[in-house]
C-alpha cells in the first residue's frame, strides 16, 4: 500500500536552490533511508515533509496533500524524531513523553482520549523508561534524552516516523537499541519511516529503500540492492566508497 | 524522586490563597498609620460590602479610600505582570524573557508618556488617556517587533524577537529621553511614572486592572499545554501538533494588552515578570499547569511586600515601587542565575 508520496520537491532561500524537484515514494512497512554526503539537502527534504520549511511541489499522505492538514491531524500521521534536544527547563520525562498525544486532544475543550495513558505507558516499557519517568530531564544522559524523546514520539503514535539522523551523538550500544526499536515498530500495519543516516553500514543494514541526494538532486531512488552499486555511491560521494568500507572492516578481521 | 502531579490541588491553591491573603491584611493595616489588624478585616469587609465602618475606627478612610485602592491595584498588576512573565519565558523558552525583555513593556510607557506630555486625554473618562495610549503603543510595539522579525526570519525564531525586543527597546527609551528634554515642566511627573508608582490609584483603576486579568488571564492559562510543549522547544511543539504561529500570536498579543494596561496604571515595574516565575518554578516545576496559578498568587504577594518596603523603608518619604522591585528583583535574579548556572556544571 503506497503511504506517502512526494513530487517534484523543491526549497529555495532566495537564489540559493537547496533541494531540486526531489520525488520519492513510500510504501508500508518499507524504511526509506535518505543518504549523500554533507550539503546534500537530506535534513531540508525531511524538514519541508514535517512542514518545517515552505517548498513547492507536493507531499501526501494516502492521496491527500498533507498541506492541508491541521498541524494535529498532520502530527497524527506523521511523527518526527530529530538529532538533538535541548530541554531548558526541568520538566520531568514523563511530562515530556505526555505531550506526545498533544494532537488527539488539542482543543481546550477537547477530551482526554481513553487510551492517552495506556499508550504513554506503552511507550516508556519500550525505550526502558519507566524507571526514570519521574526523573528530570535535565539530570538525563544524551543516549536516555533521546530515548525520551522517541517515547514521545512512539506515544503520538504515527503511521509515518520520520528520523533526522537519530542516533548522531549516540554511542554503538543506543544506537542499536534505537535502530532496533524503530525496526520492530516499523512491522506494524500501515506504517513506514523515512530518516536521514550518515553512516552508510547503518543504512544498509536496516533500509528497505534509499535516496540518494547530492547538492539538492537525486543520484538514485530504489532499493538498497539498487540504490547501493559503486557507481552510484562513488559519484555522489567522489570516492571509492566500497575500498573504503572494506580497508574499514578489514581492520577488524583476524 | 518525588512525584509532581500536573494540576494544582485545591490544598495548594488554599495555601497560596492563605498566604496572599494574609499579605494583603499586612499591607493594608501598615503604613504612616498603623492599623491594629482587627480593625483592618473590619474595614476591610464592610467596604467590600458597602456597610458603614463602625465609630470606634478612627480615621477610617486612610485605609478604605487610600491604601485599600492601592494595596489591590499592586496585588492585580503583580499578578498580571508575573503571569505574563512565565507565559513568555516558557513561549520563548528563554527564562530571561519577560515583557519588558521583548520592548512591550517600553512601547506602552513610550505611549503613556506621550499622552502625559502632550496632555492626551479623553473628555469625561479620567485616566483614559494613558491607558488607551499605552495599549495601542504596546499592541504597536508588538507588531513592530513581529513584523521585524518574521522578515528576518520566516519561523519567528525566539532569538530573533528577544534581540529585535532589546533594539527596539534602547530606541524606545531615546525616543523618551527626547520628550522629557523637550517637556520640562512635566519632568518630575513623567520621570515619577517611568519608575513605577502605584500611589493613588482607584477603585476604578483595580476594576480596570481586574478585568484585564480576567480576560488575559482566561487566555494565557487556556494555553497551559501549548506553552508546556513550547517551553520544551518549538520545533518539537511543531512536531506534536500544535499550531505553533496560531498560539505565539495569541500569546504574545494577550501579553501585551495585559502588560499595557499595567504599564498605563502603575508605570513600568521592571524584573516582577522575570523573578516571580523563576522563584515560583522551583516550587512547582516548569508545568504551566502549575506554574501559571501559582504565578498569580506569588505575583501578588512579591509585589505587595515591595509596595510596603516603598511606603515604609524611608518613611515619610516614599520610593517609587519600581525602584524597589528592581534593587530586589536585580539581587535575587543575580542568585537564581548564579544557582542554576552552577547546578548545571
């Protein structure tokens, strides 16, 4: 089943074009990895899909545009998780994680949904939090912050995760934790996720598809098999991505 | 760890309720005359229900038509101006945003002093004059300072409006200085006001003030949750749902026509929205849910006591309230930020 759609995305400062007419296409269950070497407009394609910067062409969401989508309906679908948090005052994980279901009560006189709880709850067993609930977020580790924050994005409970190199400062143990927890969550029905990955081996170890951007256009769209051949990867990164992999993983063989 | 619930209990609002009540008692029964307290609540009540103060109260009229007025106008406007201060430091997430931070506070007292040196009034109505004045200089603060920002800067990023709010307020205070150099005879008025004075204020300027809080005051603390996720950040709000260019305006456009109204009665009474939240805060969390009401009560009750140490401190002779707020406010908001700056490392 096609989930979301984007045709012909374009973002523009001025004269400067930072993304040209990207499309891309995502199917359920499918992780679509957004790869290509710095300045390549990865973040600006996640950023105008959340509506965080204005673009021309057109995104949707099961045939509807999510341009017209209420900011609440828009975050019931989709649900964003960014590189890094900065939480200035100390608010406790669980108060954070709360707001995650925000948009199924928005409106002052909205009700509470029956579930908010069960869900929030829900979410913090599965990043390992419940411990730490009534903990401030101040006092967190940047591996347990970012945890938090996936809990609240798991509590809004989307149909589409959209990650922004979400385990950038993170160490080996949680971003395996975090890969793996999102890989799970992906098998769901009517779900998929798009997220921004600098590290290559990442990417091909949990991607279905990818793109791959370089200055603002797309090199390859497809599957990882497809998107991943030499040719592809050495023009847009200009190198030998391959030597370069193997001479890394050949220091761990013997 | 202890665990904070999101909303007040009715113990606590009692707490607080007590304890303002408490200060008002205080502040009206002292003064150039003190009042035994038993005769302050007598005078206080049959005023309130409009009963005649009994004979063996003397010189009633000292605390029912002088300090009564104005005891109520401070605790209103120190309500008002914390309440502002914590919705705008959780919108900004910024805890050293406040109203006079963003040049609201500046832009109304710009307006109120054109209206005293230009001698702007409104037939029939007292006191209009200032208050419209302030208010449509607040609001036109605002939308300068927006407008500004948002050409900047498409997202209205919080950093934008405080550095364009600090700009705009240096202009403003030129602006002034220029018109008292040019309205001598009205200097020691105007110069009287800037700092903030709450003497002599009315009845009616309390119903003014308590009908501004009532309606600002509904709106600030219907956008408890909002101001939570914006005070976690904004592109996170964004992200949960809420509709974050829809709700900045709303706030800060309720802000200013709050801190307009208080600005045009009692002047500008500086560092109240920016100490207040910081030391309610740490009593009740960041949780506006719980921070907001707390705000109103604590307000009330930091500017009440500043308002006695003005009348007391140098008696006969009374300071301007603002003054006294800002050597306070100044000293403790040196501590809070040396405190929380050194709980970080």
């Amino acid at each position: 089943m096609r989930l979301m759609e984007g045709r012909e995305i374009t973002v523009s400062f001025g004269e400067l074009t930072i993304l040209d007419r990207v499309s891309f296409s995502l199917d359920e269950n499918q992780w679509l990895m957004v790869i290509g070497p710095n300045g390549a407009g990865k973040s600006t394609l996640v950023n105008a899909i959340s509506k965080g910067v204005p673009y021309t062409g057109a995104i949707s969401y099961l045939g509807r545009d999510v341009n017209q989508c209420k900011p609440y309906e828009l975050a019931r679908r989709i649900g964003v998780l960014s590189q890094s948090h900065f939480v200035g005052y100390s608010f406790t994980v669980g108060e954070v994680v709360r707001l995650g279901r925000y948009a199924y009560s928005p409106g002052i006189f909205s009700k509470k949904q029956g579930d908010d709880e069960e869900r929030v709850q829900k979410a913090l067993t599965l990043t390992g939090l419940t411990a730490l609930e009534h903990q401030s977020v101040m006092t967190l580790s940047g591996g347990e912050l970012q945890r938090t924050f996936l809990a609240q994005v798991l509590a809004q409970d989307p149909k589409i995760l959209i990650l922004d190199e979400p385990t950038n400062h993170l160490d080996l143990v949680y971003q395996k934790q975090i890969f793996d927890l999102i890989a799970e969550w992906l098998k769901g029905e009517g779900r998929a996720a798009i997220s921004v990955v600098h590290d290559l081996s990442l990417a091909k170890a949990y991607g279905t598809h990818a793109l791959l951007l370089d200055r603002g256009k797309t090199v390859a769209s497809g599957t990882i098999a497809e998107v991943f051949s030499p040719e592809h990867l050495d023009r847009a990164y200009s190198m030998d991505v391959y030597a370069w992999m193997r001479s890394k993983l050949g220091q761990w063989e013997n | 760890m202890k665990q904070r619930r999101e909303n007040f209990r009715a113990f606590e609002y009692l707490i607080f309720a007590l304890a303002t009540l408490l200060t008002f008692v205080l502040c009206v029964s002292l003064g150039s005359v003190n009042k035994p307290f038993t005769e302050t609540i007598v005078i206080i009540w049959n005023t309130i229900l409009g009963l005649p103060i009994p004979d063996y109260i003397s010189s009633p009229s000292i605390i029912a038509s002088v300090r009564l007025p104005r005891v109520i106008c401070v605790a209103l406007v120190g309500a008002s101006l914390s309440l502002c201060g914590a919705a705008m430091q959780g919108l900004l997430k910024n805890p050293l945003a406040d109203g006079s931070t963003l040049g609201v506070s500046s832009g109304a007292s710009l307006g109120a002093v054109i209206a005293i040196a230009f001698g702007i009034t409104i037939p029939g109505i007292p006191f209009a004059g200032t208050v419209v004045m302030a208010m449509l200089f607040a609001f036109l603060s605002l939308v300068i300072i927006l407008s500004l920002a948002y050409k900047l800067d498409y997202s209205l990023s919080t950093n934008t409006i405080i550095l364009i709010g600090v700009i705009y307020s240096m202009f403003v205070s030129s602006v002034m200085s220029l018109i008292i150099t040019f309205s001598a005879d009205k200097v020691a008025h105007i110069t009287f006001w800037t700092m903030g004075s709450l003497a002599g204020s009315s009845y009616k300027n309390a119903l003014l003030l308590l009908a501004a809080l009532v309606v600002c005051g509904s709106v600030i603390f219907c956008s408890a949750r909002e101001l939570n996720a914006f005070a976690i950040g904004e592109e996170n709000a964004r992200h949960i749902g809420v509709n974050v260019k829809r709700v900045k305006l709303i706030v800060l456009i309720t802000v200013s026509a709050l801190i307009g109204v208080c600005v045009s009665i009692g002047g500008t009474i500086g560092f109240v929205g920016l100490v207040v939240p910081h030391m309610v805060r740490m009593i009740t969390g960041p949780n506006h849910k719980r921070l907001l009401p707390a705000c109103l009560f604590g307000g009330a009750i930091f500017l009440m006591l500043c308002d006695l140490a003005a009348r007391m401190l140098l008696s006969p002779l009374e300071l301007p309230i603002g003054v006294v707020t800002s050597l306070i406010g100044a000293l403790l908001f040196v501590y809070i930020f040396y405190k929380t700056r050194s709980a970080k490392r």
